[in-house]
C-alpha cells in the first residue's frame, strides 16, 4: 500500500538559512509526490509537484523539492528560510484510485 | 475568485445531534473530497465524488454521509455525531479525479467539537 512518512514533528531554523523537511515515500509502481502547505486556520495550499522528468522540481514561494528514488525520498528544501514560511508542512502521494494520501506534517518554525 | 468555500467555519455539536457541512467550488472542477484533520495524523479520506452523479468511500467513511447535490456543491452529514468525529474538516476539489497532474484546491475548514 501507498505510503508517506515525514520523520520530523517540527523543524527550526534560523531566518536566512537553509531549511530541508524530509519526506519519504513507499509505493508500487511510479510514484506521483506532492508538497503542501497549510498556513494557521486556513486550508491546505499547493506547492508542488513531482510526475516524472528531472529530479529537482521547483514551486511556489521559492520552495524546490529533491526526488530521489534510491532513497525513496522527497525532501522539500529552500535555501533561504523567512520567517512567513513558518507553517504546516504535508507531503503526499497518489494512492489508490488516484486519491491523495498525506504524511501527518512538519511544522516548519522560522526564527527571526 | 472565492475558489472552495464551506460553511460553516464553526459548529459544536452535542452528542448525537446530527448536522451538514456545507461545501461548494466555483473552478468547474469535477472531483471533490472531504477530508477530516486530526493532530498527528494528517489528512485522511472521508468521502470523495469522481463527477457530477457518483460518490465513493474514502479511508473513514464511518458515520458519514455525503451528497454531490451539483457539480458545484458536495455536502458531508454527519447523521450521529460523536465525540470522536471532533476535527477540523476540509472540503477539497481538483479538475479531474483521474489526472496524476491536478492538484487539489481546499476550503479554510470547518472546526467541530462534539461534547
């Protein structure tokens, strides 16, 4: 069965600084990755995604994500933190019948 | 360009009263979801409806109800509430249930508590 894990309950980093959310992965077949983001009382946003083609993908608010299949991994990463990016982080994969399974989040705490 | 909206963005509810969800998009889309969000466990699948007409069990459909009344509008009942259906409830839609290339588009969420 299709899974995700995101190993952190909450990662910290300074403003400025690069950060790395991990996520990893288990599926049959061809994995369909995804990231969101969820901002205080508010719905999940689209950040992106990874279908095939190069490994590194690119998104939205600077945000880039690293597939890598030996390792089964997704990690999402920008290389300078501010501090509006404090927020819920959520990885997921297509599941069964097309249907987004999310990993339980990463809250992303960004220090002045 | 309101996008998803559901209604209300507030309820409590007491043991065993019953009440709906209201949720309706204005994208076109033709897949729509709801997900219920829980601390620690990320998002989970209640129901989901792939167009206009059908509708299919999500990963917790148990004590869930849920109507495609339009293309637009995709209601969630909750016919018995417990206190274990306390949660942050998020409408959701996507063009096209079979795409691997649409992402999904939320609501804000409903916040129930069940006393």
């Amino acid at each position: 069965a299709q899974s995700v894990a995101q190993p952190e309950d909450q990662v910290n980093v300074a403003e400025g600084n690069p950060l790395t959310v991990k996520c990893t992965y288990s599926v049959s077949g061809n994995p369909y990755l995804f990231w969101y983001v969820q901002y205080p009382n508010r719905g999940l946003q689209f950040l992106l995604k990874y279908i095939t083609g190069d490994n590194l993908v690119k998104g939205s608010y600077g945000f880039e994500a690293e597939f890598n299949k030996s390792q089964t991994s997704f990690h999402l990463k920008k290389p300078s933190a501010l501090v509006s990016d404090s927020a819920l982080y959520f990885c997921a994969v297509k599941g069964g019948y097309n249907k987004l399974i999310f990993g339980a989040g990463t809250r992303l705490a960004v220090h002045p | 360009n309101a996008g998803v909206t559901q209604t209300p963005k507030f309820q409590v509810l007491k043991t065993g009263q019953s009440m709906t969800l209201q949720c309706a998009q204005d994208m076109n889309h033709n897949s729509m979801y709801w997900y219920r969000q829980d601390p620690g466990m990320g998002l989970r699948l209640i129901y989901y409806s792939a167009s206009e007409g059908t509708t299919d069990k999500g990963e917790v459909p148990n004590g869930y109800n849920v109507s495609r009344l339009n293309k637009r509008e995709f209601s969630l009942r909750l016919e018995s509430a417990a206190p274990s259906q306390t949660s942050v409830y998020f409408c959701a839609s996507s063009q096209s249930e079979s795409s691997y290339n649409s992402p999904l588009h939320f609501g804000n969420g409903t916040r129930l508590t069940v006393t």
